[in-house]
C-alpha cells in the first residue's frame, strides 16, 4: 500500500500511516525476496475546464488537453459569441513535466457576433504524436504540473509567456500545439 501511494504522491501520507501502525511496511526477508518491478507512471494528463470571462464579456464555452505517455495529444475546445460585438480568443495550455520540459499548446481563433457575418462559434481539435513528450514523461518520472489561460482579444504571444511562467521552473519549451 506503502508503494501505491507513493506512486501518488501521497509519501507522507503513507509514514504518518506506517508511524500509526495502521498499515505495515514491507518486512527486509519480503522485500529481499520480491523482484524489482518498473516505476508505474501516471497514464494520462486531462485537463478539462468551462470557460467564462468576466465584465460583460458574452463568451463561454470550454476546453480540454489530453496528454499520454507515448507522446500522443489531443488539444480540443468550443467557444461561443452570444453578443453583438466580435470577439478573437486566444487559448493556452502549458503542460511542465518535473525534468523541466514544457509543452505548449495553444489555440487562437475569431468568434462573429451580432453586428458582422460569420460563425458566433469557434471551434479546435488538434491530435498528434510528439516523441519529445514521452521522452519527457519517462525522464520525469510522469511527474507534471500545468496552467491554462484563455482571453479575448489579446496578444497570444503574451498569453504563452505568462502560462510557461506559471508553470514554475522551465528549462526548456516546446510548442506543440500553435
């Protein structure tokens, strides 16, 4: 159990635990006796998140990233305009992996509102296969953190800054996506 939830990251939890007495760590004749086995990786990243902005600003809609340890992605979202101006959303997602590795992806599109033609919904799906993602995943160990920006009418180039500094240390950025 010692194992599982350190897996999770949870090792504190599991020596408050085992100094409890409420679960049993592992004897030296048990641990001597079971062959190694590989580290378990975590088997996916999904960021799932609804979107709304504040100060009247009438779009909503939602996003999702899905990343796997084989270095596939999916990147998908809708956005709709329910009012009369126009908006351009810019979308970012920045996946870090604990080696220091950071995956854009990133979405810019335009949403029609009442007073000029063309689709009130913008709409992305972006899939693909990044060796360097699972090169990353299996040098982390699975570990990641991530943050996701969305905004209308703003530089995405300014977006993508400000998510990969939210992500805490990079050493290296990688856009995939964008």
């Amino acid at each position: 159990m010692e194992r599982i939830l350190k897996r999770r990251g949870a090792a504190a939890l599991a020596t408050a635990l085992l100094a409890a007495g409420t679960i049993a760590g592992p004897t030296a004749a048990v641990a001597a006796s079971v062959p190694s086995s590989p580290t378990i990786l975590p088997t996916q990243v999904v960021i799932n998140h609804n979107v709304t902005f504040s100060g009247g600003v009438p779009v909503g809609g939602w996003y999702s990233l899905s990343v796997f340890p084989g270095g596939s992605f999916n990147y998908s979202g809708h956005m709709h305009d329910s009012g009369a101006p126009s908006y351009n959303l810019a979308g970012v997602c920045v996946v870090r992996f604990n080696n220091g590795t950071a995956f854009v992806f990133q979405t810019a599109g335009r949403m029609h509102g009442t007073f000029e033609s063309g689709s009130r919904d913008y709409n992305w799906n972006s899939n693909g296969t990044n060796q360097s993602i699972r090169d990353a995943w299996q040098a982390s160990g699975g570990g990641w953190n991530a943050s996701c920006n969305s905004k209308v009418n703003a530089d995405i180039g300014a977006l993508v800054n400000s998510t990969v500094q939210a992500v805490g240390y990079v050493a290296q950025v990688i856009a995939v996506v964008g």
